[in-house]
C-alpha cells in the first residue's frame, strides 16, 4: 500500500469517525428529545385532566346558580361545595401554566368568573344571561384542549386527545341540557334562548354516538355504540318528551332532584373521559419506562454500527449500504403514495398527468390508463382547471363543490388543494390533492336539518319559523302585503292520548302536518312549535279569506272517536293575529295569536282574530 493510499484511507477512516461520532451525539439527543416529548405529553395529560374537572364541577355550579336564580334558595350550600372543587383544580392548573406557560388569557378567566359570580349573587341581570355567561367560560376552558393537541405528540396520541376534547364538548352538551331543564319545570312562560339551549344540547346528544372513526379505547368504543340503548339515553328521551309535549307530569317533578337525576348523564361522559385520560396516562409512563432501559442498549448498539461501518467503510462496501438504503426509501416513498387514503395527482407544466395514485384513480373512478397522460387542459369544469393552470404561476388554490368526471360521469363532492411542484426552486409541475367528500357532505346536511326541523311531523320547528317569518315579513312591509299568524291547537288532543296511548297521537300529529301542506300555499310557512300546537304564516287579502283557510282545516282534520260507548270529537281551536294591523313584530303577533287561540279554546272548533283593547 502507498502512501499516498495510506493517507487517503486515513483521511477516509477520521471522516466516518467523525461521522459516527456526530450520528452517536445526534441519536443521543434524539432519544433525549423523545424523553422530554414523553413528559410533556405526560404533564398535557395532568393539564387537561385539571381542565376536565373544572369543566365539570363549573357545569353543576352553571346548573345550581340557574336554579338558585329560578327560586330555589336552599341549594346555595351546594353552590358554595361547587366553587371550592371549581377554584381547587383551577389552582392546579394556573400552578402548570406558571410552570410551562401554556396559555396567555387563564388571568381574564378567572376574572370573568369572578366577576359572573358577583354579578350573579347581586341578580341586578337576567338569570339566562348569567347561563350563557358560564356556557361561554366553559367552551373558553374547553377550547384549552387545543394547546396539547397541536404540540409536539405522537400521532396516535394526537388522535386520542381530539376523540377526548369531542368527548367533553358532548359533556358540555348533557351540562346545557341539565342547567337549562332543571330550572325551567315549574316555568309558565319559557323564553326562545332556553328553547335554543335545550334543543340545541338534546340534538347533539342524541347525534353524538352516530359518528365513527375517533380514536378510542375499546371500553369507550363499546360505552359509546351502545348507548342509544342506555338508561342514560331513555332518561334523556323521557325528560324532553315531557317538555315537549308539555305533559303535566313535568310541572310534579323536583328541580333538585331533576338535577341530581340528569347528572348521571354528565358522569356518564365524564367517567369516559378519566377512563380514556388514565389509559393514556399509563401508556406514557410505560412508555418513558422504556425509553430509559434502552438507552444503555442504544448506545452500545450505536458503538457497534459505527465499528461495523469503519469496516464496511475501508473494504470499500459504503456505496452498496447507501444504494439500499436509497432503495429502501424510495420503495417506502411508493407504498406510502400507493396506499394513501387522500388521492394524490402530479402533472407536468403541460397540464399532463403523470402520477396518480390508488386513492386518486377509485374517487374519480376511472383506469390508470385512462388518467395517466391526460391533457388537463381539456377538463369542462372552468373553475378547477383555472386553479390547475395557477400553480405553474407559484399559486395555491382550494376547491370545494360538486365535480362531474368527463371520463367517467361520476358526480361527486370533491375536495381538492392545488399546489405548484418545485425542485431547487423551479416549477416542475403541479400536485393535487383530492378528497371524495360526498358523504360527510350528506351527514352535515342532516344535522342542519335535524337543528331546524320538528322530529315527528318533519315540519320547521320554532327557530326555522322565526327566522323565515322574519325575512318574509320584512319583504311584506316593502311591498304594503298582510299577512296571518294563525296559532292552532287541536281540541282533545289530550283525550286522543290518555285514550288510545301515545302513538295514536302521534299519528294524529302526522295527519295533521299533512292536512296543513295539502291545504296551504307552498309560500306559506308552517311550523310545529310544540305539543298539539302548529303555527301558519299566510298571506291574505279580505278577512273571509282566513275564514276559509280556517274552515277548510276544520273540515278536514274533524274526526269523531268512541270509546266504552263514549264519544268525543277532533276540532281545531285557531288563535289568528294580522299583520301589520295588530303589529309588525314577529314576537307580538305570536302572542296576540296565542290569546287569541286560548280564547277559541273556550269555545272550541272555532276560528278567532285577536282584537285589541282599543277595538
């Protein structure tokens, strides 16, 4: 051997020592990094345990003041058992926050939660503004889910923490439903933000157990799929039913003990939450456990590579070990592309396919053949095929809306990013990326309708009427129209139930809301708010007008009904307010109509038009 070969494999042999040692040091941090990793997520998961609870003993603080502000005074002890538990654990987390800093605003939280108990001992405001005061405080506090979700985890970590924040904004939901309803039993007149605050909570809860793919534990899978058919879930159903149809029974029930009853709910959620939270708690400290008994390995096994390495290197064998490792990543570069679940396309600055994944081939349901070469410059759809040609302008476009495949005719949702391809700082191309969205598409316009239409009769339930009535009738006081409200309760609907049972009334209230679509207008707004009661808004021109329509839903809905030689009849009792006559308030003229109707009421199977005191 030379010198000058002696010297040049020494030079080679103090660059992979050096190499190997810079490697060691590195993996080194790596695995001190992976520790810290380890006992932050373990100090996020302390965190959101501490935010857990005070989410939950502020809920029973929430529903206790609301009740102590509706008239029961002799549960202002528990008050006070609540905030201490409330002020504990927010301790604990203001300790973690000076320790880590994890959030800026924990400082106005507690003044504002300060403040809203001060204002709400000296009842200077209306009790349902303090209610969606503390609703507000909760969801800042529930939001704090987001700070150790977005921070350096694990992906199936990350996935947990997000199935457990959804967890807790259900257990917010079952909180709303067990303030508000507990508060309003022995309430005459009921206001449009508690409807909104029940129906809202009821809904979501009832939804919840329908959505798939959160990560979960197979003790909370299981919790989670069954119970619909739960105690938990009956109990649910039987309060709203007897708020809904305003069943008598709801007016016997103890708010005290209403309470105590719907809190079973809320445990039911909060016990998921610490099982999931200390399943995750054992998994890290397991996990930190580990990373300490292999750390003596680690770094023997690193000695040993760097050894086997200088070896490798000076028998000249580096090249082989790099073009594997070469291959090695550029065949887990293809899995990974082939098997992604998001469709991936990449074309070249001519707007031709080259590349498109599985995913991207079954969305738009065409053959590799068929999509690879593809001219995008041909596409129909203008909108997309503009953000496609922008990327070779460095820009990044998104698409959401309706796609129809020119190769294959599939109609769908799509989702899609657009984004320009570059390689040292040129563009070579462009990527898309796409998602099939149909489906969820579908899922999110059945929870809108669900928020605004009545379960049974699947007509608009109270808040979609207000909200059309107000539209229609700002279009009404333009254009000088008159319009009704026509308030309509059904006489002995109550004798229909206690007689033949419930779903015969049901039925009866089907039969109804098909009368009134039959009989009126397609302009007209028809809404279930409640019970046997429907109101109509119409357009009319002559007072004998609204005296037909009356008439005509009189004579169709009459029926007669025997039972043990008894008879008794269906009649409708119709309370009617004119607009602008009367009032150019929706809210007014509701009420008018309301008056109206209870008068009918008296007589019943009769029509009445509220008449003002002036009149």
């Amino acid at each position: 051997m030379t010198f000058k070969t002696k010297i040049t494999h020494s030079i080679i042999i103090i660059l992979i020592l050096s190499g190997i040692l810079i490697i060691s040091i590195n993996s080194l941090f790596q695995i001190k990094n992976e520790q810290n990793m380890l006992n932050h997520m373990k100090d996020s998961v302390y965190l959101i345990k501490n935010i857990s609870s005070v989410v939950f003993y502020l809920q029973k603080e929430r529903g206790m003041v609301n009740m102590y502000l509706n008239g029961e005074k002799n549960i202002y002890s528990d008050i006070e058992k609540e905030r201490n538990l409330v002020d504990t654990h927010f301790q604990i987390i203001k300790d973690l926050n000076n320790k880590n800093h994890y959030f800026d605003n924990l400082g106005e939280i507690e003044s504002k939660l300060k403040s809203l108990r001060k204002v709400s001992e000296e009842k200077k405001v209306e009790y349902i503004y303090i209610f969606d005061e503390y609703t507000k405080l909760i969801n800042e506090l529930i939001d704090y889910y987001d700070y150790p979700i977005k921070q350096k985890t694990t992906a199936e970590t990350g996935k947990l923490l997000t199935s457990i924040y959804y967890l807790e904004k259900i257990k917010e939901y079952a909180g709303e439903f067990r303030g508000i309803y507990s508060s309003i039993i022995k309430k005459q007149n009921i206001s449009e933000k508690e409807y909104f605050f029940l129906d809202k909570s009821f809904y979501n809860i009832i939804e919840f157990s329908k959505f798939k793919g959160f990560s979960y534990t197979e003790y909370t899978y299981k919790k989670v799929s069954t119970f619909p058919e739960s105690e938990y879930y009956k109990k649910l159903l039987y309060y709203y039913e007897l708020f809904e149809n305003k069943s008598p029974k709801l007016y016997q029930l103890n708010p005290k003990e209403t309470f105590e009853n719907l809190t079973s709910i809320v445990d039911f959620f909060q016990n998921i939450i610490n099982h999931e939270l200390s399943k995750l708690e054992v998994k890290i400290n397991m996990e930190l456990k580990d990373k300490k008994n292999v750390l003596f390995i680690d770094i023997f096994s690193l000695i040993f590579s760097g050894i086997l390495f200088i070896y490798i290197t000076i028998n000249y064998y580096s090249l082989i070990k790099l073009k594997n490792e070469l291959n090695k990543s550029l065949g887990m570069f293809q899995t990974i592309f082939e098997n992604s679940p998001i469709g991936i396309i990449i074309f070249d600055t001519n707007l031709n396919v080259s590349i498109a994944n599985n995913a991207a081939l079954k969305i738009l349901d065409v053959s590799k053949e068929q999509l690879i070469g593809l001219d995008l410059n041909t596409l129909p759809h203008n909108i997309i095929k503009n953000m496609i040609k922008d990327t070779l302008k460095n820009k990044l476009s998104y698409y959401e809306g309706e796609y129809n495949s020119s190769i294959s005719g599939k109609n769908i949702i799509l989702r899609a990013t657009f984004a320009p391809l570059k390689k040292d700082h040129f563009i070579i191309g462009g990527i898309a990326i796409i998602e099939d969205y149909t489906q969820k598409k579908i899922m999110e316009d059945k929870l809108k309708h669900l928020a605004t239409h009545d379960l049974l009769t699947g007509l608009p339930n109270r808040t979609l009427f207000f909200e059309n009535s107000k539209n229609l009738l700002s279009l009404g006081k333009r254009n000088n129209l008159k319009y009704a409200i026509m308030f309509i309760d059904i006489d002995n609907f109550k004798k229909v139930n206690d007689t033949f049972g419930h779903e015969k009334g049901d039925e009866l209230l089907k039969h109804m809301a098909k009368i009134l679509k039959e009989t009126l207008r397609s302009s007209d707004i028809i809404s279930r708010f409640g019970g046997d009661e429907f109101v109509i808004l119409t357009q009319y021109k002559n007072i004998k007008d609204i005296y037909t329509i009356t008439q005509k839903l009189n004579h169709k809905m009459s029926k007669k009904f025997e039972k043990n030689g008894g008879f008794f009849s269906i009649s409708l009792s119709i309370g009617v307010s004119l607009f602008p006559e009367h009032s150019e308030d929706i809210d007014d003229l509701i009420r008018y109509a309301d008056i109206a109707m209870y008068e009918a009421k008296k007589v019943k199977n009769t029509t009445i038009i509220y008449k003002t005191t002036s009149s």
